[in-house]
C-alpha cells in the first residue's frame, strides 16, 4: 500500500488483481496488509471498505524482516479460514495451513542485481510456494533455470494495461500535459516511461539520441517520466549536461492516469531500452495508444511488443540510433506498426490476466 503513490510494475499488478478480485462475484476476498504509512496508501485502503481488511500492527517491511527471523506469527493468524493465501509479488509468507500462490515478476532482475541473501530467499519463497504466478514466458525461463524444482508449480498470468489506456486521450489533455512537460507548442518528443534504476538504461539513451541532429538541434525533445534515489539522478543528469545547450530534456518525475496516458498520445515514440526486463507494462499502455514503440531486442520486450516493436541492440549506440532514424523516417511502416501494436495491446487487459488468476487458483 506504500508503494501507490508511485507504482512501479509490481505495485501496478498488485493493485489491478486486487481491484479485479474485488469485484467478483465468485470470489471471497480478504485483504491483510502491512500498517500503512503513506497518505495516498491510506486513501486507497479507505476506498477497499466493502471488503473484509486487517491492517498489521508493524509495516510490511518490518513484517518481512520479522517472518525471515523467525517466521511468526504464521499469516494464518489473520488469514482465518480461506482456501488460498496470495501475496502479488515474491515475498515469503509464513503459512501453516493455508495453500501460498505468489507472483513471480523478474526471476532476471534478482538473480542479476540481487545479493546471495535476496537469492536464497527466493529459494525459500518459489520452494514453500504450492503455485508461482509468472508474467511472461521469458520469466518463467528465467524461473524454471534458475529454480528447476518449481516448474510443475508455475501457470502464465501475464502483466496488462488499465483500462484508461485503451481510451483516447483527449485533446485538452494532450495540451494540458505538454504544458506540464514544459515543451514548446509543436515541438515533437520522444518519451521513456521508467525509473531511473541502470537497468533501465536511461544515461546511454540520453547520450545517444543526442547523436540524432533533431535532438541536438532542439528539433525533437526527449522526455523521461520517472524518477530515482540521489545516486541513480547523478548519471542522467550528467548524460543530460553532455548534451549541449540546445538540445530538451525534460525530467517531469512520474506520471499517472489520465497525464500518463496524454503523454503516451502526444509522443512520437516510446523508447524502451532496458537491459533487464522481465514484462514492461509501459510498451503495453504506449501501443494501446498508438505510440510506436522502440525497444530492446533483449529480455522479454520482444514478446510484449511483437512485430508492432522497433527493436535495437540497448548495448550498442549505432544500433540504438540507427533504429530511432528508421522510426522517425518510415512514415508508412510506422503507421503500420501502430495498427499492429493496438491489436496486441488489446491481448494484455487486467480482466483478461484476472481471469487466468482465478483458473489458476482453482485448478491448484
């Protein structure tokens, strides 16, 4: 619940299975959650007062700590009867009774940036866990190599868009959100829509669409939504410097809802060219917009995007550049390539993943 107020993909999936589960009428939800410190966490809670809830007395982080030391009081303490226990993310949860379904996010991220004890704990959370929820066909691989024990426990439910991304942004908030960008009228952008992680590649993308001469004339602006810890901002803003004077960078922080959806609409394209990427939600609200979408040809980006993506090398310039200038020069195939990405975006829909949630749950 603390996570709301800037949602990355694992809070996003956690919020939109929940709102879903909520509203079935074949499904008795209960929610427990750590004691919730932030004001829009709280403001979330409130809205769930139809549904059974049970705040903890210690915050989740705290209760994370306590149940790796020493695993009580078990989850069933405030579980009482109920048939599954599913926690949204890979966190261990002490159960004694209950079945534990958890969700597997980005096998690739922990085992490449993780430290031995994040490791073994994930060790502990798949090897405890009765079913593995995964987002994408290229994490189960991660998932099933890494932890070959866990295969026979692992069922597909992919990330998705919200809703609002499958609806035209209008044009009042297109200009709306362009004066909030701090760009010139007519000015056109390209957007990353990411945290500022190095995973996430943003110095390399900032120093390399400044080898486009639009960017480097002030021409074409670069946007990037998000935003990251002291020691992440030092990188982007020094790739920022290096730019030259001329040249728009605009670093708006995050956006939600109805702002994120108008910048989606008014940008040229999204470029994605994280290096450790296990689904990205972002493809899949750009595409439902008719964003053309440039990403990396690695991880699973391929597998969201499809043949609406433009795909490029994210550890060499020249094919990140080179890909960008096809992009912007290829009027017609770009058109085409948006077609193509609305259809595949229309695949990812939080109704749709729900669904599977649920088959899962009753098929364990």
């Amino acid at each position: 619940m603390d996570a709301c107020y800037n949602p990355t993909g694992v809070t996003r999936h956690a919020l939109a299975q929940t709102a879903r589960l909520r509203r079935r009428p074949d499904v008795d939800l209960r929610l427990i959650s750590g004691r919730i410190g932030h004001p829009d966490g709280l403001a979330f809670w409130e809205t769930m007062d139809d549904v059974a809830r049970r705040e903890l007395p210690l915050s989740m982080r705290t209760m994370l700590r306590l149940w790796r030391m020493t695993q009580f009081p078990p989850i069933d303490f405030w579980a009482g009867t109920a048939e599954w226990i599913y926690c949204p993310a890979e966190y261990w949860i002490p159960t004694i009774r209950h079945k534990l379904a958890v969700t597997s996010h980005d096998v690739l991220q922990d085992l490449t940036y993780g430290n031995d004890r994040r490791k073994a704990m994930l060790g502990q959370v798949f090897g405890s866990a009765t079913l593995i929820l995964s987002v994408s066909d290229f994490n189960t691989r991660m998932l099933v190599e890494s932890f070959p024990a866990c295969r026979a426990k692992v069922r597909y439910v992919p990330n998705a868009a919200e809703d609002l991304f499958f609806k035209s942004a209008s044009s009042a908030e297109r200009t709306h959100v362009r004066t909030d960008l701090g760009l010139p009228d007519g000015v056109p952008y390209l957007l990353s829509v990411a945290n500022f992680q190095p995973r996430k590649n943003l110095a390399r993308l900032i120093s390399v669409a400044g080898r486009l001469p639009e960017v480097a004339a002030g021409d074409l602006a670069l946007v990037l939504v998000g935003d990251g810890s002291a020691e992440e901002l030092g990188p982007i803003r020094e790739a920022i410097a290096a730019l030259g004077p001329k040249a728009l960078v605009r670093t708006p922080g995050y956006l939600q809802g109805k702002a994120l959806r108008a910048a989606y609409a008014e940008a040229t394209a999204l470029v994605f060219p994280s290096i450790c990427e296990s689904f990205g939600i972002p493809a899949v609200e750009a595409m439902a917009q008719g964003c053309p979408v440039a990403l990396a040809n690695s991880t699973a980006l391929p597998e969201i995007g499809g043949e609406a993506g433009w795909y490029f090398d994210p550890a060499v310039d020249d094919s990140i550049t080179g890909t960008l200038a096809d992009l912007l020069r290829q009027t017609d195939e770009r058109a085409r390539r948006v077609d193509l990405g609305r259809s595949i975006a229309g695949t990812y829909r939080w109704d749709a993943s729900n669904d599977r949630l649920v088959a899962a749950l009753r098929g364990g």
